[in-house]
C-alpha cells in the first residue's frame, strides 16, 4: 500500500470517526491526522491501521480504536510542556499523539515484544521516552505528572498510580465494571482522585490490574 493511500485513510479516520463524535480538543484533532498510525501496528496488519475497532498485535494486546484513543486524550486536554506518563503504550501510537502535541511524555510497557516495537516506531518523535515495568505500578521515578493516560482497560486504578500524579492533575483510562467498558476522567484533589464515567466504548484490557478475589462492587 502507498503513502499517498494511507495518507487518505488517516484524513478519512481524522473525518468519519473523530470529527462526528466528541474529539473536540484541536491539538488532539491535528496530531491524529499527522502520525502515520500504519507505523504503529504489524506490517502485516498495515492496511487495518486506520479502521474504527481494535487491531491484534498479539499476546493478548490490540491496538485500541481510534476513536477510543481520541476521546482519551481529548479527556486530558494535553497542552505542549505537559509530562504526561501514559500507561499500557503498547506500540507507543498514544505517546507519538501526545509528542506531537508537545508534551513530555513517558511511554511505559511491559510487554517485551511490544516496548521494543514502540522503541523502534518512536525513533524521530521528540519528547518522548520509553521505559519497561509492571504497568500496575506505574512510573513514580519520572513524576510527579500533569497527566496519566492508562491506554486500555482496567478494573480499577491503583494507588500507586494515583498518587503519581499532581495535585490538580488530569486522569484518563477505560473502566471495566461488569463486563461494561466505559471511558472515565477526572481530577486529582489533595490525595484523592475522583473519577466520572463520560461514554461507553471499546478499549483492551490490560493485564496486571485485576481485582482481589473478595472485592464486591
């Protein structure tokens, strides 16, 4: 498939799947029609980059819809200067967003075979650094943060994670209860990080963030 092919497909993606639906945030708009997603996924999956559901990189793990990635980021207004640590990189597609936009940004994976994807389809994106660890646990060495993405879909969010974040700091992931997955942001306020449901979509769970056995919602 050409340049000039997928250039069409970002432009459609950026027209039929974000520009009808709540991705408002401009920055977030402008990055997604400019990072060559195709690079973010198997070769042999190239021709699926663009298309409005997850794409399989293996293991377990896809690539989560465009729009689901937009309405995350959108979420956070991310604005250039922001450090922002984004949980679950996979192939490092969110992260190459948020450099685009200006942040500083910490991709952090710990699936061998994914982070050393990321690593590669990262090389030339600025403001962006990729580190490998238990997801659950975040990155507390390079916070605090302004912004945490958890790019998937989990159970709850650890407190680990929480308190790595400022005080005033903007939170994003896919929330899993009941076998429904719905997008969540919020704030952090002093110690506490409150979070809202905002739509119902499609997001890949990630490991490593499971519930206690004796948990009851």
């Amino acid at each position: 498939m050409t340049q000039a092919k997928f250039e069409t497909m970002r432009h459609a993606m950026v027209a039929s799947q974000l520009r009808t639906s709540a991705v408002t945030d401009p920055g977030v708009v402008a990055a997604m029609g400019q990072v060559a997603r195709e690079r973010f996924v198997p070769d042999s999956r190239a021709e699926l980059a663009y298309i409005d559901r997850r794409v399989p990189l293996g293991g377990g793990r896809a690539l989560n819809p465009p729009l689901s990635t937009g309405l995350l980021l959108t979420a956070i207004a991310p604005r250039a200067g922001d450090k922002i640590l984004v949980i679950g990189a996979a192939t490092g597609y969110a992260a190459a967003l948020l450099g685009e936009i200006g942040a500083a940004v910490i991709a952090l994976e710990e699936d061998v075979d994914l982070a050393g994807f990321a690593e590669r389809a990262l090389i030339g994106h600025a403001h962006v650094a990729t580190v490998r660890a238990p997801l659950a646990e975040g990155w507390a060495r390079g916070g605090p943060y302004d912004a945490i993405v958890i790019d998937g879909a989990v159970p709850q969010v650890p407190e680990a994670i929480a308190a790595q974040l400022k005080d005033g700091g903007r939170f994003a992931t896919a929330l899993i209860e009941r076998g429904v997955t719905r997008l969540a942001a919020g704030r952090k306020t002093g110690a506490l990080l409150a979070l809202a449901d905002f739509t119902d979509a499609d997001a890949v769970a990630l490991p490593g963030f499971d519930l206690p056995k004796s948990f009851v919602f």
